[in-house]
C-alpha cells in the first residue's frame, strides 16, 4: 500500500509538471550595452552579451539578477513573475543615477543568443556569496561554476542521505538508511555595488598617445569611441580627447558619443572648449538636451 501511495504521488507530480506552462524570457539591452545574467543565482551566459532569450522556463516567479559589463553602472536584482507565451523585456540605464532598470515591452525581439534555462546544481547552490562579477576580474564571466557566490559551509543541499553516511564535524548527524537530513540555513549578504571611479591618470595617457599615434581622423575616432565605452571619463578627459582631432565635424562626434559615458555630465560645459566654431556648441548643447 505504502508503495502504491508513493508510486500515485510521484505519478502526479510528473503529470504536474508536464502541465505546467512552458514560457521563455527575452532581454536586449537598449543601448547596445554587453551584460551577464543570473537566474535564480544560475549564470545563464558564460560569455557576454547584447540581449538573450532563455527558454524552457515556468510562468512563475524567478530572481532575475544583471550585471553590466560597464563597470560604471551597477547591477541590479529584481523577482520577476513570468506569464505564459513570450516575456519580452529591454534592459536600461540612467545616466545621472548609474542605475540600470529591466522595463517590459510588448514587441518581438530577436535575440542574438538562444540558450535553455540553466538550474543550479548542488555544487552552485553551496555557493552563496563570492566573487562579484565586475571588469576588474579576468575569469569570473567564462565558467559556470562561477556565479557571484562564496562557500558558506560544506554540506550538500540534496536533502535526502543514503546508505551510511558518517558523522561530520559540524554537527548533524546523518542516519543509515532513508531519513530526512537538516538543511544547513544559509544567509545571503548582498555586497555593496562600486562606486564608479574615473579613469585613472595612467591609462587615459596611454589612450591619449595610442590616439595620437593614428594617421587617420577615422581611426583616431574607432579608438576613441572603444575606449570612452569602456572607461569613465571626466568632462575634462573628453574634452582633452577631442582636441586631438583636426576635422570640426570628427570633434563634435566624438562628445555625442561620450555624453553618456561621462563621469560628471554636470560639468559636460567643458567639453565646448574643444570646439573652434560657437555654431559647433550650440549643436552639441541642443544634442544633449533632446536626447535626454
């Protein structure tokens, strides 16, 4: 009877499972912007990306958490309730505040990457708080082992012992035979996001001579535009940035560009220096202002 009962709950909880609806979450950064992503503390994708769909999920509620590859901008964590069908969402930032927002929308995306949803296993879930995932650490987004978390203790979460299990030295005790062991409670602390910094002295030298090395006006701006989208600037730094090209038109561009990666856009007025022509600022200035 006892075997019957057990064989009747497992039957059901398979047939619970089939029919529970079957949906996928699709996220593209708006502004082009490469970003990790984690479901349920599951790294999702090892190598960086523009935007993602993630298939073979449930319409229920997962922590859904976004780490920029912009070190500027911190990440966020958010529980998100998944309906049925497609769950279509653009990942954004606001430049004053540094803050990124995950905001539904109700059209088609075609994302770059399609990738099954990846559940942690035992050895994820032992993992609760480590090496956060930021720019300045070489290894963090190319394994899976990897997923924003630090050991707290050594015990398996797989809830059930079998056979004999040994006493270890923290206490609990496992049984011989089928017997529920204790789950160790585990207590997440969030870290703090970094404060956004500058780019320091040093390497905003090094860019400057690598741009000044460049024949071309066109190649000077590829190098610009790659290192102003990877390091945060002062208004001063672009400013210093734009006078190394010759061209008026090349000299506007570049602080269109860099209007969103800088440091203290509240001192953006300094960047006008760079200009020879008042009619030069006057369109950056109207740029600005409608594109904000």
């Amino acid at each position: 009877m006892k075997k019957f009962i057990l064989l009747f709950l497992f039957t059901m909880s398979v047939f619970g499972a089939i029919a529970q609806p079957r949906t996928a979450l699709t996220i593209q950064s708006t502004r082009h912007e490469s970003f990790w992503i984690y479901v349920n503390e599951a790294l999702q994708n090892k190598d960086e990306v523009k935007s993602i769909t993630i298939l073979n999920m449930a319409a229920e509620n997962y922590t859904i958490r976004i780490i920029l590859k912009n070190k500027s901008y911190s990440e966020v964590t958010l529980a998100l309730q998944l309906r049925g069908g497609n769950n279509n969402y653009e990942l954004d930032y606001d430049t004053r505040s540094r803050r990124l927002t995950l905001r539904p929308v109700d059209y088609s995306i075609h994302a770059e990457i399609v990738t099954p949803l990846v559940i942690p296993s035992v050895n994820d879930e032992r993992d609760v708080l480590g090496t956060r995932h930021g720019r300045n650490s070489q290894n963090n987004h190319r394994g899976w082992q990897n997923s924003g978390y630090q050991p707290q203790d050594e015990h398996p979460h797989n809830g059930i012992g079998h056979g004999n299990n040994r006493h270890d030295n923290h206490g609990d005790i496992h049984h011989d035979g089928h017997h529920e062991q204790e789950v160790p409670t585990v207590v997440v602390v969030q870290e703090p996001p970094q404060q956004p910094m500058p780019c320091p002295t040093a390497t905003f030298q090094r860019i400057e001579q690598l741009i000044q090395n460049q024949s071309f006006e066109e190649s000077k701006l590829t190098i610009a535009k790659q290192a102003i989208s990877n390091e945060l600037m002062t208004a001063e730094q672009l400013k210093s940035i734009a006078q190394l090209f010759t061209l008026e038109h090349t000299t506007l561009t570049l602080p269109k560009v860099a209007y969103d990666y800088c440091f203290d856009p509240e001192n953006y007025y300094y960047v006008n220096g760079a200009f020879t022509f008042s009619s030069s600022i006057e369109e950056l200035n109207e740029y600005i202002t409608n594109h904000h």
